[in-house]
C-alpha cells in the first residue's frame, strides 16, 4: 500500500545506540515516502523504539507505549509499532498484554521496519523477532546537526553477571571500518563538528575482524576528515586500554575524554560480576600519565546483592582518592534470566542510603574540581541556547560529553558547532560559567 502523505513518530528511549537505530528507521520510512513530525497526535504511524537495560528503564518504555497508544482513540494514529530491547526480549508478554500494538520488531530486524508498518496499517498484527545482529541504512540525526553519535560496532561478547545486552543485542560484531569512515565523512559533510564513537565496548573494535582491537586506527583516520573539530570516544573495557589507544587520544581532534565504566573496584563483587579483577588506581593514573589533562568518565553500581560495607566502603575511598571528573552510579537493578539475579537481594534502604552517600561525595568532588577550572580558558562547542533562557547560551568543554555530563553557560549568542575560547569565572553545582575571549 502507499504511505505518501502519512506521518510517522517516533519516540526513542535509552542508550545513544539505540538512537542510532531510531535515526536509520526514520531514514527508512522517510524514504518509503512518510512524512516526519513530533507531534503523535498528528501521526498515523507511531513508532516506540524500547529499552530494558534496567528495571526503570523497562517501566518508562511500558509507560511510553501505553501513552502513544491513546493517540489511536484521542488522535489520527493508525498504527502503533514497538521496537527495540524490549520487543527483542518480552515480544511474546507484551503482544499478550498489549493487544493495542500492531507490530513487533526485534533489535536485528531494524531494516525491515516499512515492511512492519505496511502490515500493521493494513490491519495485519504482525511481529518480526529474529536473531539480533548489525543494522545499517540511512539515518535522519535526531541529534543537534552539530555533533552525532557514530555507532561502530553491535553487540557484546561480554558476560557481566547483572547484563542482559548480549541476550538482546547478540555477540559483538564489528562494523567494517572503511564503511565506518564513509559514514563519518557524509555526517561531516552534512555540517557535523563531533563526532561521539558508541558501541556496547567501543576498546574492542575490530577484534574480531582483524584479530586485535582498530580503535586507535580508526581514530586516526577520523582525525583526517576536514571540517571535523572533535571526536569522542565512549564506553570503553578496562582490559583493553592499550598504549596504542592512549596514544591516539592524544591526536589534535581527539577529545581529552575517556569513558571508562569500571561498575566496581572491589575484587570479591568484581569477580561475583564477572568483570576483570584489576588495580583501577594504578589503570587510572597510567592514563592519567600518558594523556595529561583527561577528562574521565565512569560508572558504579551499589547495591549488589553480594556487596558487603566493606566492599562499599573500598569503593567509596576509591571515588574519593580519585577525584573522578564524572561519575554515574546506578543502584543494582535484577534483570531476570541473568546470574546476578538469583543472588539474595540486600534491603532496599541499604542500597538508597550507598547511593546517596557515593552521589554526595562525587557531588563535592566535582565542586572542587570545577572551582580549579576557575581563571582558565578552555576551548567550548557551543550547543545552542538554554532552554531555561534565550538570553543564556550553553556549551561543553572537551570533558563534557553531551546529555550526560555538565555544562558551560555564556552571554553571548553563537551558532551550535561554532568554537570559541573561554575563560571560566564561575562554578556552579556540576556547571561553568564563562566569558567568551574570541574564536578557537
């Protein structure tokens, strides 16, 4: 059937790799002939692209299909498709439970999502939930034109004891790099200015195309595309920094950032997670060494079920001694059918009273380091103006990766992408304020 004309929403949760696969399935249905909107009211077509990485995010995705399903009586929503990790993992639940969705799409089948919508709005209920895999195609950025996420490999090979990724993004698989590159060209020619590498372990790139990690190579060719200013570079594996990667951050386009999750630095819950066992202070200060100036990023999890005080207390002198410049702590969410899940859960009021204390001293932390920045001029991306006041324009630092991490605030008014010097004469909370000096 046609679908000129149609319009077609979209509402993308989680992680930025799931981002991605939103972007290529709005290229796909943008170029099956439908029209793009924000608003689900106007839409025949709304797409729920799902996540299930914790226990939260799992409600909020439950949360955000039964809301656009009242578009089919209160709007023009014909047909309503659920997608992602939460398809991928509970489609037979959901397609039980929720008989106002006509379609179904797994994590591996992103590519056939016009052929879904055909279906679902010719009155065929219709699931396809296949083996999870790479996805490729055209992508409409959702992301402010100036940077984009570049995703550069699927899946994981991974077995952490509380993670369900590998079961709905399947093995790791890395995406060719020559193709890696094209896409990173073609972004750039559309005007991007960074670009933000993601995968579930982004230090393990290439491995299993060549036999060892291609990271810093990559980063090298993507350090020769004119018009580029920055690369970032996310979600790291603690086994696999290397010095060739250490080395390639220090490459002129190649952000001062590492993200670095470690989830715990106690050896007993390490091993109990099934992460590697490693001396993270002395990892943190080599890198620390060989890329002065870094910016690392991290995340913890409390509240493992086999996390004792003292397996706590090491980890919060660690968050204290180390002076992390960003730090995300989740609080240990049983995902079922993984091994952390059959362990005897601590109380809950344990496991808030370890959150709030680790919160609190990184929230310290990150004042402190923030005032050090005070008098410095530091290179700054402006990203456009805050949403809290026109007359107030944002930006980030290279240590500031964006949605996640802090903000720079300026008076003056500048295009998103454009760089500028900046010299910091004030912090706030986990914020700068700043004085533009010129262009950088």
């Amino acid at each position: 059937m046609s679908m000129e004309n149609l319009q077609v929403a979209l509402v993308s949760l989680g992680c930025d790799k799931n981002t991605i696969d939103s972007e290529i399935m709005l290229g796909l249905l943008k170029n099956a002939g439908l029209q793009l909107t924000a608003d689900p009211g106007q839409a025949d077509v709304i797409v729920v692209n799902t996540c299930c990485f914790i226990e939260d995010a799992q409600q909020e995705s439950i949360n955000a299909i039964l809301e656009m399903a009242q578009y089919k009586e209160q709007g023009k929503c014909r047909a309503l498709v659920v997608t992602g990790c939460l398809a991928q993992r509970f489609s037979a639940e959901l397609s039980a439970e929720l008989p106002e969705v006509d379609g179904f799409l797994g994590t591996g089948q992103v590519s056939k999502i016009v052929e879904v919508v055909e279906k679902a709005l010719g009155d065929s209920r219709v699931s396809l939930i296949g083996e999870p895999g790479l996805v490729e195609g055209p992508r409409v950025v959702s992301t402010p034109g100036h940077y984009a996420y570049l995703k550069i490999a699927e899946g994981c090979d991974h077995r952490c004891s509380f993670c369900v990724i590998p079961a709905v993004r399947g093995g790791y698989v890395s995406r060719p790099l020559e193709r890696v590159v094209a896409e990173a060209q073609e972004l750039v020619q559309r005007g991007v200015k960074e670009l933000i590498l993601v995968a579930q372990d982004t230090s393990r790139y290439g491995v299993d195309l060549v036999g060892k990690p291609l990271l810093a190579t990559l980063l090298h060719r993507l350090n020769d595309l004119a018009g580029l200013r920055w690369i970032r570079v996310l979600y790291t594996y603690p086994a696999l920094i290397n010095d060739e990667l250490l080395e390639a951050l220090l490459l002129p386009k190649v952000c001062r950032y590492l993200d670095l999750p470690l989830q715990h630095v106690s050896a007993r819950v390490l091993r109990s997670m099934n992460r590697p066992v490693m001396d993270y202070r002395r990892l943190l200060g080599r890198i620390r060494q060989r890329v002065p100036g870094i910016h690392l990023r991290t995340t913890m999890i409390v509240g493992y079920p086999t996390e004792e005080d003292e397996d706590f207390q090491e980890l919060l002198a660690f968050v204290r001694s180390m002076r992390i410049e960003n730090l995300g702590v989740f609080k240990f969410s049983p995902q079922a059918g993984t091994k952390a899940a059959e362990l005897p859960p601590l109380p809950p009021a344990v496991v808030e009273e370890r959150y709030a204390r680790i919160m609190e001293t990184q929230q310290g932390i990150v004042a402190q380091l923030n005032e050090e920045l005070i008098g410095t001029v530091l290179p700054v991306m402006i990203d456009g103006p805050s949403p809290e006041s026109s007359l107030v324009y944002q930006g980030r630092h290279q240590g500031q990766a964006p949605e996640i991490d802090g903000l720079v605030y300026l008076g003056m008014e500048f295009a998103p992408g454009t760089m500028v010097q900046v010299k910091i004469t004030d912090a706030r909370a986990y914020d700068l304020t700043g004085e533009v000096l010129g262009f950088a």
